[in-house]
C-alpha cells in the first residue's frame, strides 16, 4: 500500500528586487547561485533566503523605521530580505540612528570589512550588527511585491515573500563570492529573453516575477504598481490535462498565465 508522505513544512522567506533606472530603461539586480547550493543551483534570482532567529528579534522594532504598523512577522519578513541583501549583495539598507538618509556606500564598505568574517561564519545576527553600529533597518523603502509558497509536492519548501526596493544610488550592488558567482543588472526584458534562449536558468517563480516588472518603464512606475496592486497568495497546483501535467497559478495574482507545462518546470 502506498503511503503519502506528509508535505513538508515551507520555509519562511525574503527576497528583495532591487531596482534603478538605467540608459535604457529598468533595471534589475539579480545573482547567478552557486552551482553547489541545494535551492536553483546555477539559478540566476534576486538577492534573499530563509529568516533567521534574529530576524524575529523583539529589539528589532525599536531600531527599524517605518514598521509602525507592521506586526511581527511582517517585519521579521523586511528584517530577513534587508540582511540578506547585505550578505548577498553587499547593499545595506539602512541609516544611522535617527538619520533621514541611508548609509552611503563608502559607510557600507567600513561596515562590511568590520563583520564579513562574522558574517560569513554565521557568527553575528542583525540585531548585533544594528546595536554594534548604532543603524536601523530602512523597513520604509521595502514594497511588497509577491508572495509564493513552493508547492505541496516538492521537498524542498519555502514561503516567500518579494519586496521592491529603489537601489540607494551610491551603493554598490555586487555578488558576495560564496552563495552567488555572478551578478549583474539587466533589463527585465532582457532576463526573459536569456531564459528563454536558454543562455541563463531562471526558475518559474523568478521568472513571472520578471515579467510582471518588466510591465514598468521606471522605477517610480513599478513601486507606483506595487503599492496599487494587492498581493495575492500564489501556492501552485498541480492539475492533469489533455495535453499532460500542469502548473496552475491563481489568475487574479496578476501574471500573465495562469498555467505552465511541468515539462522542464521541475
């Protein structure tokens, strides 16, 4: 008799894209993954991961702005995506205490060079970080874009949430040498058009999200869109068709499918 294995339990997650306006038009950031990570190995994706339980620390509400009327999950959601982008992508979306603007990039490198070691032997978490520096995290500048669970099915599980940020002008975005091998920014256009070719493997989810960016000519424009647009849940269903197996996505998310063949998905 077969036994259906229980589903196992999905991750909570952030990622943030990040945005600017280039010569010719939006640009994204995105980071080529490692091909020994377990998650979209060789994948190209937007800077993000699982949280941490430091991302859920109480003390961080008092060093965040902008999260007045967050609860506290949403803002371990904006806590996580922030440190993350920092360990990733070495852009740090923060300000000094009480200060109006964020860090500059020149602040960012001191900041780095001081706890990249700690960082990357997992031996500090963002509440240190922030009292260590006298920083709060900048929760004011993180739209939400989408939400996505991976599907019931798969073994590896995880409950994302995407945030649009405006990318601080003199920071440099620049992938970290370990999790991510590459970077670069690029037109959403273009990510479709490399994925398409097969040039770059971008997964289904990042790839609706491309998309779904690329309908915005700027960087006013997309957080405009996404502070209009409600955030629908998207957590993929399998169904069987004539023409074979299928991915089926809720059509009011805002995508411009609602379903995509398994073939070469999984």
């Amino acid at each position: 008799m077969d036994v259906k294995r229980p589903s196992p339990e999905a991750s909570l997650s952030a990622t943030i894209l990040l945005v600017r306006d280039g010569g010719a038009g939006l640009e994204v950031f995105m980071v080529q993954r490692h091909h020994r990570i377990d998650f979209a190995t060789g994948a190209m994706v937007f800077p993000g991961g699982k949280l941490e339980p430091g991302d859920h620390d109480p003390s961080l509400r008092a060093r965040s702005s902008g999260c007045e009327a967050l609860g506290d999950a949403e803002l371990a959601l904006r806590a996580g995506a922030i440190r993350e982008t920092f360990e990733e992508a070495r852009v740090l979306l923060a300000r000094r205490r009480g200060k109006a603007a964020l860090l500059s990039g020149p602040e960012v490198l001191e900041i780095e060079a001081r706890h990249r070691a700690a960082i990357e032997a997992h031996a500090i978490e963002i509440p240190e970080l922030l009292r260590e520096e006298d920083l709060e995290l900048a929760c004011d500048g993180l739209v939400p874009f989408a939400h996505w669970i991976t599907p019931e099915f798969m073994p590896k599980r995880f409950d994302t949430w995407f945030f649009l940020v405006a990318a601080p002008a003199d920071q440099i975005a620049v992938h970290d040498g370990r999790e991510g091998v590459d970077s670069l920014w690029i037109r959403p256009a273009d990510a479709v058009a490399e994925a398409e070719s097969g040039r770059r493997t971008i997964i289904f989810p990042t790839l609706l999200n491309v998309k779904k960016l690329g309908r915005s000519a700027s960087v006013a424009e997309a957080l405009s869109a996404a502070r209009r647009e409600p955030i629908v849940t998207v957590l993929p269903q399998v169904a069987s068709t004539d023409h074979g197996r299928v991915l089926r996505i809720p059509p009011e998310a805002g995508y411009d499918v609602s379903e995509a063949s398994l073939e070469g998905l999984i």
